[in-house]
C-alpha cells in the first residue's frame, strides 16, 4: 500500500518488486553493483532487464538502470546499513523506471522517507 508523505503517495520499493512479480509475463533480473564505497559515501546501480517472448518471435528485451547514493553514518539506518538503504534505492528507481509504481514518481517512499529524516 503507498505511503502517504505532504499529502503525496509513494510506492514502497518492495511494492514495485511484487508489481513486477505479480504482473511481468516474461522472464526478469536484477543486477546491483557498488559503483563507489569509501570517503562516507556509498553509491550503487542496479540494472533491470525485462525479457519478452512473444510466440514465434525473438525474445526482445529492455534494460532499465537506477543509482542511489547514501551517506554513511548520515541517519540510524545509515550508521550500519548504508550499502543495503542504497542498493533498495538503486533498485526501487530502476523499477520505477520501468514502470512498476503505483504512484508516478520515482522516488520510492523509502527515499523520500529518508530524505526528510
């Protein structure tokens, strides 16, 4: 269910993961990568690729990419789990990109949580 932040709702970054689970009819991945960890920050990419195969054609696929950066130590979270708070980031944009969103933003209520904080 979105969260309500000022009056605008957000999709949680797990809730565009079950869109894409419940209702995706081709195959999927998800890839993250640290892009940079060191000097209190961590930043991460995450990589969607959707795969279709439409019958009795070649498989046709699109890519979608989302980054994330978080400081380390900058909220409660981020004092031990700032790699972790990225890469959900990372994946949450990728998703929205994709259009996997119950909301038209991209920003996840995670991310817009956090940055209030």
């Amino acid at each position: 269910m979105p969260v309500d932040i000022h009056g605008k709702q957000y999709a949680t970054v797990n809730e565009r993961i079950q869109e894409l689970h419940g209702s995706y009819k081709g195959s999927s991945s998800i890839v993250t990568e640290v892009v940079t960890s060191g000097e209190g920050i961590v930043r991460v990419k995450a990589t969607l690729t959707l795969i279709e195969q439409v019958e009795g054609m070649e498989s046709h696929s699109n890519t979608f990419t989302g980054h994330a950066e978080e400081i380390i130590g900058s909220t409660m979270i981020n004092k031990t789990s700032a790699l972790e708070n990225a890469e959900t980031s990372a994946v949450g944009r990728a998703l929205a990109f994709a259009g996997f969103s119950t909301d038209a933003s991209i920003a996840s209520a995670d991310e817009v949580a956090n940055a209030i904080v």
